[in-house]
C-alpha cells in the first residue's frame, strides 16, 4: 500500500531536505500501522471473543 497507493515521490513545489522527507513518511506509515493494529485488535477481541490476561498488554 504504501509504495502503490501513498505519494512517495518527492514534490515538485516545495524543496524539502532528505531527513525532513524521510520523516514525514515514515510518520504517515506507522501512523496507517497503528491503526490497522487497533483495528485488528478490536475484530479479535469483540468477534472472535480472545480472553487475554490484560487488554492493554494485549493492544501493546
């Protein structure tokens, strides 16, 4: 997803530094992981009825 779908490309507007580029994407994919993580999570502790020790561990 994130090489097909996400910009990855640098802009041609703007001229932005190699680090400041390279943080911004990587914020944009593990900001997309983090939520595909908590959405996992919820699917696998509401639907499937998982019984874990601690829900917080569990989601860390």
């Amino acid at each position: 997803m994130a090489s097909n779908i996400l910009p990855l490309g640098k802009r041609k507007e703007q001229i932005v530094n190699g680090t400041h580029h390279l943080v911004n994407k990587l914020g944009l994919v593990y900001t997309i992981g983090f939520v595909q993580a908590i959405i996992v999570d919820i699917i696998v502790l509401s639907v499937f009825k998982l019984e874990v020790a601690s829900v917080p561990l569990f989601v860390l």
